[in-house]
C-alpha cells in the first residue's frame, strides 16, 4: 500500500445514480481504487460502461450519490459547489476531446484564462502562460487562434492550459479521439513527457492502442470496475 502523502486520489463504494422521469438508473456502482502520485493510468470500457461518469466525479463536475472520493486527503465528495469550483480551478487540469478552446482567443489567451479565475497577476499569468506553451512546443503559436492552428496544435494549447495553474492531476478525455494516428501519437508522446517531469495523469479511452502506453488499466463495465491491468511502464 501506497504511503498516505503519495496518494492523490482515493476513491471508496463510489456510486452514481440519476433519476430520469420515473426510474433509477445507475451510471456507476461501488467502484473503489486509489490512484498515487506520478502514476500514468487509463479508464477504458465500452459505451455505457461508466467512464464518463467517473471522469465528472474525478473531475468534482459532478457528485457522488453514495462512497467517498477524497483528492489529496481532502474529502471533495461532501464539498459544497464554491468549494468544488476551487478544487477545480486549482487541483485538476482537464484536456478534452474536443479541445474546448475559445475561438476568438489567441492560444496565449487561451491558456492564461485559468488563471483569470484563480486572481493571478497579470505579469504571473504572462509569465505561467509561455512557460506553459513552451512546455508543449506551442511558443511560437503563441498569438494565433484555434482557427489558424492544426487538430494536434489545438490539443497542444489545451494541455498547456491544464498544465498552467500546476495541477496535482490532469484528467484527459479521449484526448486522441479527433486525432489521425501520427498526430494523436505526437499527443500521447507529450502525455510521456509530462509524466516523466512528474504529472499524475488519468486517460479515459476507448482506444486499446492508447491504454496500452499507460501504466495501469482500470477497466469498467455496467458501472462497475470488472479488473485492473498493471503495465509496469517506465
């Protein structure tokens, strides 16, 4: 068992169930696992396995009906909405499959508005914002809008801006799905690279491909966790 301090997410009985007009029906149930600093790890399953649903309650989007999710031994799934909005902002970096950029924004606007919301300074927004687009290879770009930029280079923007208010994790949603092969493995190549400079990363895939490249599989299916594969990576 992990030490206590290297455990970034810890998740216990975690239940999901939505009621929609007159039935119940649950999403996720009692999926328990803990996740620990640095590690690289895939969420796979078919459709309507839960993996959404997870992702939403990994990412405090939304909360549990029934278990306990606690992210760096604080307890957010008894947190109130302001709170899981700092968590949010603070704590986790999404990057999505549709990129979820701001078409109007430069890429350097982009990646600072995260910290907008955190009341960062403009100079340390400035500073946080280059040095994250550098990080990605997206210096260069840096003052052009998602319309001027390739699939690749939009995803690269979008991991910038996860990466901008230093995260304890990122959380990246089919992050290849509108990718073609050699760029969503340019992708998955900067995925690496961060893990190796010591981000905790969760992947949710359908992609065997991609799950592979991690070191750890959790595998759902009808809302539950049916096993966990361990890769081993280095």
């Amino acid at each position: 068992m992990a030490p206590a301090n290297d455990v970034v997410i810890a998740v216990e009985g975690l239940s999901k169930i939505y009621k929609l007009e007159n039935q119940e029906v649950a999403a996720l149930r009692g999926v328990t696992f803990t996740i620990v600093r640095n590690e690289f790890l895939a969420i796979m399953g078919p459709s309507g396995s839960g993996k959404s649903t997870l992702m939403n309650l990994l990412g405090c989007l939304d909360t549990p009906t029934e278990g306990t999710y606690t992210l760096n031994g604080k307890l957010v799934s008894a947190m109130s909405e302001d709170d899981l909005a700092r968590v949010r902002n603070k704590e986790i970096g999404f990057v999505f499959q549709v990129f979820n950029l701001l078409p109007r924004a430069t890429a350097f606007r982009n990646v600072e508005l995260p910290m907008i919301y955190a009341g960062a300074t403009k100079e340390e927004r400035g500073e946080r914002a280059r040095q994250s687009l550098e990080m990605v290879e997206m210096k260069d770009r840096m003052h052009h809008r998602p319309a001027e930029l390739s699939g690749g280079e939009r995803q690269r923007v979008a991991i910038a801006r996860a990466l901008v208010n230093d995260p304890s994790l990122i959380l990246a949603d089919e992050p290849t799905g509108n990718l073609d092969s050699k760029t969503g493995q340019e992708i998955l190549n900067l995925f690496h690279r961060l893990h190796e400079r010591g981000n905790t990363i969760v992947l949710v895939t359908h992609d065997r491909d991609v799950a592979d490249q991690t070191q750890r599989i959790i595998h759902l299916r009808d809302g539950r966790m049916e096993r966990e594969e361990r890769k081993d990576k280095d």
